[in-house]
C-alpha cells in the first residue's frame, strides 16, 4: 500500500477535508435556526404553523493562528450565536467548526473534550454578570485550573492566580477581594484573567468591552493586544462597534440578518468597503478630523429575522435595491480582492 494510502486511511473521522495549509480556526457553512414556536396545543388551536429562527446562515470563515477576526453588526444579526457556536454552547443545525484541523463539535463530545475545552475560552460582555458575586477574585479565577486538573495543590493555583492577575496589570494581593470592590474595567480583566487560566490558544470575546466606559474600553483592549502577542492568541471578536474593531481586529465580517455579507482585511474593508450596509455602517462613525460634517445615521431597522424578506435582506434599507435583490439572494463571492454578497457590487453598479 503507497504512504498516501495509507495516510488517508489513517486519518481522523472529524478531520477537516484536506487543504495544503490548515488556520486555527475554520467554519464551514455554519447554521444554527431555532425553533421559536409556541407550545404545540397553541399552534393546533390558533393554526399558527412553526416558527423558526435562522439565527446564523452560512457562515465561513477562517482564522490564522495569532490574528483576529472581528464580526460587526447590529444588534441580532447573530454574532453572539457564532460565538456561543465556537465555544460548543449551542451545536450547529448545519455546518462544521474546526479547530487545529479537527471538527471541534464532534471534539467536545468526545473523551478528549476537556482538552479542546482548555483551548477554546469565551469573555463575556458583562462582567457583573459573569463573575460570582459570592466567591473570592482567587477561587473566580482558580475554578478553571482545579475543573481541568491543571494545580496540584492550592498553594500551586495561587501562584498561577497571581500570575494571571500580574499578566492583566492587577496585584497579587487583588486575590483576596470580592468582585464588587473592582471597577468595571477591574472587573473585565479578572474575566480575562480567569479566561487565560487554562492557558487557551483561541479566546472567543463577545462584546468585551460594550459594557465599559469608553476611558476604560482602551485599557482592556490594549491589555487584550499585548496577550495576544506575548501568547500568540488567537481572537474572535464580536462587537457591534466598528471604531473597537479597527483597533483590534485583522479581518472583518460584517453581518447582517444572520449572514456573513462582507469578509475583508481591516484596511481594505476601511479603505474600500464593498456592500452598501458596510458602507452604512462605515458613514456612521463619528470622524475625528470632520467635526463640521453631518454624520449619516444607520438608516432604517433590522427587519424582524422571524420573517425576514425575500431576495437579499438588506434590500429594504438599501439605496441600490434593484428587481434582482428583491427576488434572489446574492451568494457571498470573491470580487475586488473580498468576499462580498451584493448583485450591485457583482454587476458593477456601484
Ligand atoms: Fe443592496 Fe441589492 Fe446589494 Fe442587497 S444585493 S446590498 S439590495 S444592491
């Protein structure tokens, strides 16, 4: 039998389909619908037919080791749901999510999902939320390492307590505080802290820094940086925030109702946004050097996703809408050097 043989027979069962070179992270047409429908005796006696909920259509992606890609949109465009799909809190309807090559749902069922547990983290957006208020800063942040087995003693995980907390700029002796005495930003980088526990490769941070005040909102993010590049983390980044993610992010995607409709390197997608709702997104910034401008607000509203429309479901805010938008929905093609799903943007039109 030749080596290649060999190799293919000898290759894992949730193995990513073979590529010459393989990202951290890959999502392959990721869905996740929800059935939202009212209790079954309801629908029966009102004749209401099932409702679903495509929170998340379609998504792929890539992620090299060491970057970030950041997803924007409005609020329920469904980034939370990619996030909470890539930490295995929700399984996919559709679709596969690898890591290191191998299918990570599939992984963190298996007998070894502790592992991938370690190395898949998730920061929350609120931190009053997602830290015990009863619990002291040094069992918040030694939980994780005792859940994994990574101390051998108590006096081991305080040590690596108090590291942690060093490597988020706050004091060894912080360890004996509760979360209320800790400001917000405080408060985030415990979350931080205690995410780094386990010595992860890939955090996936939803909206890490929306619940803070804009002076503190640098402060994590420059503290989130320096991690990345002292441990050469990997990050997805939710955020609804287009000014955080120029700062942190290496490529973009911008959502919209679910889907991925625009996928960029941060500068061209700044430079030379493609689809008109980025485009929007983009106006709607407040710029430093133009104070005496009008900023363009974000026009209309998020249709409601339980009936979304027909064709490309930004038609009805979009200035370029045309009788194609409204009746196909535009696939998310290579054009100008990005991923963009715009008929105006394949046509030329605009
Ligand atoms: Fe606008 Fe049509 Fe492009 Fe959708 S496909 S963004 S409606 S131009």
């Amino acid at each position: 039998m030749s080596a290649e043989a060999t190799a293919v027979m000898q290759a894992p069962a949730h193995a990513a389909p073979a590529q010459d070179h393989q990202p951290l992270v890959r999502a392959e047409g990721l869905a996740k619908t929800f059935d939202v429908s009212p209790p079954w005796l309801n629908r029966v006696l009102e004749r209401k037919p099932r409702q679903l909920l495509r929170a998340v259509d379609d998504a792929t992606f890539s992620i090299e080791k060491g970057q970030t890609l950041a997803l924007v949109g409005e609020s329920g465009c469904g980034k939370s749901t990619v996030a909470r799909l890539l930490v295995g809190l929700y399984e996919p309807t559709r679709g596969h999510f690898y890591f290191g090559g191998q299918d990570a749902h599939a992984g963190f069922k298996g007998k070894n999902g502790h592992h991938l547990r370690r190395s898949v983290q998730m920061i929350f957006q609120d931190p009053y939320a997602s830290l015990n208020p009863r619990w002291k800063v040094a069992d918040i942040i030694a939980e994780p390492l005792h859940e994994h087995g990574m101390a051998k003693s108590d006096a081991e995980a305080r040590e690596r307590v108090g590291e942690l907390l060093q490597s988020v700029g706050l004091s060894p002796a912080d360890m004996a505080k509760y979360p209320h005495q800790f400001s917000g930003g405080q408060r985030q980088r415990i979350s931080i802290a205690r995410a780094l526990a386990t010595a992860p490769e890939f955090l996936v941070c939803d909206e890490p820094t929306s619940a803070l005040d804009v002076s503190v909102q640098a402060q994590v993010l420059n503290i989130m940086k320096n991690l990345q590049r002292e441990r050469g983390l990997t990050y997805l980044f939710i955020s609804h925030n287009l000014a955080v993610v120029r700062h942190v992010s290496d490529q973009v995607g911008v959502m919209y109702l679910g889907r991925i409709v625009e996928l960029a390197p941060k500068h061209q997608l700044f430079a030379q946004p493609q689809h008109p709702y980025t485009r929007m997104l983009l106006d709607a910034i407040p710029k430093m050097h133009d104070t005496g401008r009008a900023r363009t607000p974000v026009q209309g509203e998020v249709p409601n996703p339980l009936n979304p429309p027909s064709g490309c479901t930004f038609h009805p805010r979009c200035p370029h809408a045309n009788a194609r938008c409204k009746a196909e929905r535009p696939a998310l093609l290579h054009l100008r050097g990005v991923q963009v799903a715009c008929h105006a943007v394949e046509e030329g039109r605009i």
